[in-house]
C-alpha cells in the first residue's frame, strides 16, 4: 500500500435523538454526530407516521398543481 494517502481513521461518538451515545471510529470531520433522522425516530422503524412540511413544500406544490387552476408560465 503507498503511505500518506489513507484518510484520517479516528473515533467519533455518535449521539441519537433519544440521548444515547455510542463511540464509533469514521474517516468524516469532526469527533462528534448527531443525526436527525435514526432508528428511534425514522417511521420505518418506529411503526408511526410523521408529516414535516419543511418551508411550506406542500403549500408551493398546492399551488403548482391545485385541480383547476392553470399552471404557472402556462397561460396564453
């Protein structure tokens, strides 16, 4: 193998949403992560259904694409 090409391999503890933490080792930046989204709280895993509207997405598709109305750039 040639030296000096290999990335840093380096322990980063891991904090999920529901307060655990595990120590793990990653080539990433940085000696901490918290993702959003794990498997105590992604639907998935969890059985449950959650909507997030993230800056009001549904609220720009609905007004694409509402029945009836023209769509935008459409018009004659």
């Amino acid at each position: 193998m040639k030296p000096d090409i290999h990335p840093d391999y380096h322990f980063v503890t891991v904090t999920l949403s529901d307060g655990t933490t595990y120590q793990t080792r990653s080539t990433m930046r940085g000696t901490e992560y918290a993702p959003e989204i794990d498997a105590t709280n992604h639907p998935f895993y969890t059985g449950k259904r959650q909507f997030v509207d993230t800056a009001g997405r549904v609220e720009k598709f609905m007004r694409r694409y509402r029945p009836g109305q023209p769509t935008p750039g459409t018009e004659g």
